[in-house]
C-alpha cells in the first residue's frame, strides 16, 4: 500500500506543479493582452488550502494508515475520470485556463466542451477529487475538512468570478441556461 501510496501522491504533486506552470505562462500571455485579474484577497487562502491538503493526506494516509480502501479500484476508475475531465477542461480554455481569476476584456467566452454542460466544470472536478483521492486511502478526516473548507472557499470565489466575467465580457449572455453551482443564484434580470 505505502508505495502505491507514494507513488499516487508523487504523480498528484507533480501534476498540480505542471498546473501551476502552464497558469503562470497563461497569466503572462492574458496579461500581456490587457487582463484584469480579481479576487487576489482569496487566492492565497485557497492555495493554502490545497497545499495542506497535500500534508494532510500524507500526514493520515502515507503516515498513519497501511491499508487502501476495499473499493479502490471503483474510486481509482472515478479519480481517473477526473483527470480526464480536468484535460478536457484545460483543453477546452486553452490559453485563458488558470488558477487564478484573470479575465480578458471582451474575450469570446468558451462555451464549448464541458462549459456548454456546466458553468464551472473544473470546480466540480475539484470538489470530487477533494473526495475521492483521501477516500481512496481510507483519510477520512483529510477528506471531510477539506471537500468543507472547498465549499467555503467555492462560495467566496464562484460569486468574484461570474461577477468578473459579467463586466468583461458577454458571460451572462452567453451561459443564460448554462446550470451554475450549488450556492449560487442567477440574477433575475
């Protein structure tokens, strides 16, 4: 268990650091084109977030625990659909994916792929895996403060974000019958 662990919890980081690359490239491209960027208050405690998750999960899982779930091969099937959601979502956004809030003025808004299903697929895929990836070795608490503290920074971030997009470019117009997230509410207008 512990090197199929270590293993999974290598590839996870590393990917997460590819992530945090190919955002800070697409920052400098967004920007270098005149984009705004929003919500830079929150930023930083959902990056705090997500790295302490990482401990955490090391701490319960690689550390404290020897056994992987019974149904590890349903939850691995699961976090590797995941994954290819998440490069579907990246695809899809192309130069204007990122971790941050950064919107380009006037910007055709992406309502293709997962978008012209969902209006913020990738918060979805992070929520899962919030859930699966400690599930998957049996870190019950990692997963439990962590899929809550998600939530709490989702209610904060989602609202920022659509509100970005609403004055930038034409995103109300666009994602009108696109369903949204748990927590938020459509302006009548």
């Amino acid at each position: 268990m512990m090197v199929f662990f270590n293993v999974f919890f290598v590839v996870l980081a590393i990917q997460r650091l590819v992530e945090l690359i190919l955002a800070r490239k697409n920052e400098k491209w967004m920007k270098s084109q005149g984009a705004k960027e929003y919500g830079q208050k929150h930023y930083h405690a959902m990056v705090l977030i997500h790295i302490a998750f990482f401990v955490s999960l090391y701490i319960e899982a690689g550390i404290f625990h020897t056994a992987i779930h019974p149904l590890w091969e349903y939850l691995l099937s699961v976090f590797l659909l995941t994954q290819a959601g998440r490069m579907w979502v990246i695809s899809s956004l192309g130069k204007f994916w990122n971790t941050k809030i950064i919107v380009l003025p006037y910007a055709e808004v992406v309502a293709s792929g997962p978008y012209k299903l969902f209006r913020h697929p990738n918060y979805l895929i992070v929520t899962i895996e919030l859930i699966i990836v400690p599930l998957l070795f049996n870190a019950y608490w990692t997963m439990v403060i962590f899929a809550v503290l998600n939530q709490l920074i989702l209610f904060t971030r989602i609202p920022i974000e659509e509100h970005a997009l609403s004055i930038e470019t034409d995103y109300e117009l666009v994602h009108v019958k696109t369903p949204g997230w748990i927590g938020t509410v459509k302006k009548e207008k």
